[in-house]
C-alpha cells in the first residue's frame, strides 16, 4: 500500500515542490480574470453616428418587449451592427421560464 495524504499534506508538498508552477498558476488567473472583466464592457455608440434613429430603435424595442409581455415569446435579444459599431443592445424577459431565469448579455441560444 501506498502512503495516504490528506488534502492539506499534499497541497503544502506540490506548493514546497513546485511554488514556481503555482506562481505562474496565480499569474495566469489573474491575467484571465482581468481579462474575462474586460470582455464584459459593452461599448454602444449612438445610432445617428452611423446614420439611424435612436427613436426608431426604441420603437423597435417597445414592440419586441410587447411580444414577450404578451406571452408570444419567453425573451428575446437583440443586437444591431452597422459600420462596425454597436449601435443597439438589448435583453428582455427570460431564458428559461420555469426557473424564472432572466436573459442577460452573457446568454446563449
């Protein structure tokens, strides 16, 4: 039989053994996660820059969120490009009904 080390044993050996792996582990999360905080900015800019309505938009989403509030559909996500610009973004209603789940930028279909 081998010899049986608790959690704790064998974390302080690897940390003895390899504190230059676990510094670039810690390296590594922290350049992940600053990263991954980063990719959640959105940047929208103003419809008329690139030659639309902002009322228009707003129409648009008046009526998309009449169709979730009527039932004909759980949610919905809507994203308008032109130029390359974000010019529109918006979430509304739920992804998942059951478990009162709300559709947020991060959801996928």
């Amino acid at each position: 039989m081998g010899i049986k080390l608790s959690y704790s044993q064998l974390i302080k050996k690897y940390m003895k053994n390899n504190t230059l792996t676990l510094k670039l582990l810690i390296l590594l999360f922290a350049i992940s996660t600053s990263l991954n905080a980063q990719e959640n900015i959105i940047n929208i800019s103003l419809p008329e820059t690139v030659g639309l309505s902002s009322d228009s938009l707003e129409q648009m989403n008046i009526y998309f969120h009449s169709l979730v509030d009527e039932h004909q559909l759980a949610g919905i996500q809507t994203a308008i490009m032109r130029h390359g610009k974000l010019i529109h973004f918006d979430n509304y209603g739920y992804s998942n009904i059951e478990e009162g789940k709300l559709i947020d930028e991060n959801s996928i279909f």
